[in-house]
C-alpha cells in the first residue's frame, strides 16, 4: 500500500526548520512510517531520518540488513555527502537533499518488507 508523504508544519519549533513525514499518527501503524526533520542551524548534518520501527528491530540477520539497505538508500538520495546510523531509530545526514526524498528512500526499503516487519514485531513476546 503506498502511503503519502506530506510536509509536517513546524509550531514555533526553535530546533526543526522542516519536517516531513510518511505514515500514520497512531503506534500500531508504524511499521513503515518515517520522518525527516531540517534542523535549524545545523550545517555538518542538517538532516534526521527517524525510523521508528528500528526500536523494534533487535535480533540479526534482519537488525543488520534494515541498517546496510536504509543507510544505503539515504546514500543514494541526490544531495546527500554522507548518511549514516545515529542512534537505533534515527540517522543524520550531510549534504542538501530534499526531505521528501529523503523519506521515500527509506519508504522504498520498508514497504516490501512490511509484511516480515509485521511477524517480526508480533513474535516479540509481551510482558
């Protein structure tokens, strides 16, 4: 299912210039939402991709495999130098890509994978 990309409006947010997003605003459908965040004043990595699935994301091969493709993807997008992983959900990137693109990038990569995300995150056993 392809789902939209909309530019996110910013409320007097003093640290987010920009921001776009792509999937629900609900937990139970984040397996393949995404957000791109324009830091304001940040020239080295001017850009964050969170996504929000990775906190989900915990045992390999599949750990190890959504890092590689969602950090290669990024690579690929016009604009940016360098992409890399910051944190378990979010990466920063350098350079002057577009936020939209950005973000269908890492859509590109979650999309076909959703239904194994989905089995993944369900096999988590609860507490």
């Amino acid at each position: 299912m392809t789902r939209p990309v909309r530019d996110r409006e910013q409320e007097d947010d003093e640290e987010i210039s920009r921001a776009w997003t792509r999937g629900a605003a609900w937990a139970d459908d984040q397996i393949t939402a995404v957000d791109a965040l324009r830091l304001r004043g940040e020239k080295e990595w001017p850009w964050q991709v969170i996504v929000p699935v990775m906190e989900f994301i915990r045992e390999e091969p599949l750990e190890s495999e959504l890092v590689a493709t969602i950090t290669t993807a990024l690579n690929g997008v016009r604009g940016v130098r360098e992409a890399g992983q910051d944190d378990r959900e979010v990466w920063i990137i350098s350079g002057r890509a577009r936020g939209k693109a950005l973000v269908a990038a890492v859509a590109a990569v979650l999309d076909p994978l959703e239904g194994r995300l989905r089995q993944h995150i369900d096999s988590i056993p609860t507490e």
